[in-house]
C-alpha cells in the first residue's frame, strides 16, 4: 500500500486507511489476550486459598 502511494498521486489518504485498520486489528488482538489473561489471573486469585487437588489444578 505505501508503495503504491509513493508512486501515485502522494495521496496518502489510502495508506492511513490501512494503517489505521491494521492498528485496530492489532490493539482489538491484544485487548483478546490480555482479557484472557487477566480472566485467568481472577480465577487463580479467587480460588487462591482454596485447597485444590492435582487434577483441579
């Protein structure tokens, strides 16, 4: 995309467009693992002092 740019118009109004994009997927894939992560680090802290046996675990 940015190739095309530079051997367009300069017109960088497309290249934003997919920058943008791609930094929206790429925010919206971390917000994914970090709420997995932070689901998983709830969990552990809820059951914390609760005795567990090594399947539960």
């Amino acid at each position: 995309m940015l190739e095309s740019t530079q051997k367009g118009s300069l017109d960088i109004t497309r290249w934003q467009d997919w920058f943008l994009n791609c930094l929206l997927r790429a925010i919206e894939g971390a917000q994914e693992i970090l709420s997995a992560v932070l689901n998983k680090a709830r969990f552990w802290e809820r059951f914390a002092q609760e005795p567990l046996n090594e399947r539960q675990i």
